[in-house]
C-alpha cells in the first residue's frame, strides 16, 4: 500500500499543529509536527545553558536522544533523553532558541533523516518550516499556511492566557514579526512556499472554515 505524505509549512502561530492533528486523524495518517522537533532542541540547549553558536550545539547533538510518541487524542509527545518535555519546549523563552537553532545547518542535517524515515515508514501529515522545500520536497501534497501576524498574535496571546503563562499582546506581535524574519531569512532552509504548494490564508477563517478547507485540498490532490 502506497504512503502517502503531506507538507504543511508555514510561519510561527499560523494553526498548523492544531490543524495538522486534526487533519492527520480524520485522514487516519500520523502526525509529525517537525517545530516541536527543533523546540526539543532549542530546550535543551536552553536548559544547559549552551551557547547559541554552532559550533557549541553541534557538540551537545550527538548526547542528544529524540523521541515521538503520541497520547490517546493523539498528541505528538516529545522525549528528550528519556523526560518528557512537551509542555516545557512551549515555554516562552524556548521560541527564540527553537527558531535559532533551526537556522543551524549542524541541526538541520541532524534531524533530516529522522523526519524523511518517518514519512517512509507511514502516510504522514508533516508541518513545519521547510516541509516541502527541503524535507519532502516530493510531498503528494503541499501547502503554505499563513495568517496576518496580528491574527496569530493574539491567537498566542489567548493560548498563553489559557494555560496560565500570560504575555503582553505587544511584546508576542515583536517576536512573531522576529521570527518570521529570521524563518524567512535564515540561510539553512529559509521559509518560503514550495515549488507548487497551495497557499491557504486563515486569518478571516475559523478553525472549522480552516479544516474544512485543509482537508478539501488534500483530498483533491489523493483520492481518498
């Protein structure tokens, strides 16, 4: 039976884990949300106080021990060395070092099998920043998801509001504005569409209208 694989890339705060999941069940494929890979990462170096530089990261990636595993609603959980850190890779101060560390050809190259043998072993829905530029450049699906950065500002800012961790709506739009430059910017697998990949705008959509449309688009394109 043929695999089939999605790409779903996009900037920081678009929805593309929460729709990615939601399209991944209903299609029964498995989902791989790649940012939270790099957050592993960047959490790591944060916790051990490493220095952004390359060349000290790309001395503690070897030590590292990576792991996917996926709840009853069928979260991603992310293992680090054994401890689970799930929650902890979406701690503000994380997001900064998830976005740094991504634009490292070292941490790139390190990961890259690891998400292409995924895709090779199962049907998967991946989303990420490079999905469909450099991942899966073969996807039978592509797709750029976006939506304004003051839309995805204050979606952050209602996520981090309900789990306690409040931030100023201010302060989440700069880093949003930060990150897409850095995303789109970086040297190693800079953001961008690929070649071919549906853009799908969700900032005037609701989360329903979104996977509606999501899942509109991966059906015209695989007959499921």
């Amino acid at each position: 039976m043929k695999n089939y694989a999605v790409a779903i890339d996009g900037p920081s705060g678009a929805g593309k884990s929460t729709l990615a999941r939601a399209v991944a069940q209903e299609l029964q494929f498995v989902y791989v949300d790649t940012g939270a890979i790099y957050r592993t990462v960047g959490y790591r170096v944060w916790q051990t106080g490493t220095v952004l530089k390359e060349e000290a990261v790309a001395e503690i990636l070897p030590g590292l021990e990576i792991a996917l595993a996926y709840d009853g609603q069928g979260l991603q959980r992310m293992q680090v060395n054994g401890e689970d850190v799930t929650e902890k890779i979406r701690l503000p101060e994380v997001s900064m070092y998830a976005s740094h560390v991504a634009a490292m050809p070292a941490v790139r190259s390190f990961l890259l099998e690891m998400q292409r043998d995924m895709a090779r072993r199962s049907s998967v829905v991946m989303d990420g920043r490079d999905i469909g530029t450099v991942v899966l450049p073969d996807a039978d699906v592509k797709v750029f998801l976006t939506a304004s950065a003051e839309e995805r500002a204050k979606r952050r800012f209602r996520e981090l509001k309900q789990r306690g961790t409040p931030q100023d709506y201010g302060v989440l739009l700069v880093e949003i504005e930060e990150r897409d430059y850095n995303d789109s910017h970086r040297s190693a697998a800079p953001m961008r569409p690929a070649k071919g990949a549906v853009l799908l705008d969700t900032t005037e959509l609701t989360f329903e209208e979104s996977r509606q449309r999501l899942l509109e688009i991966i059906r015209e394109r695989i007959a499921l």
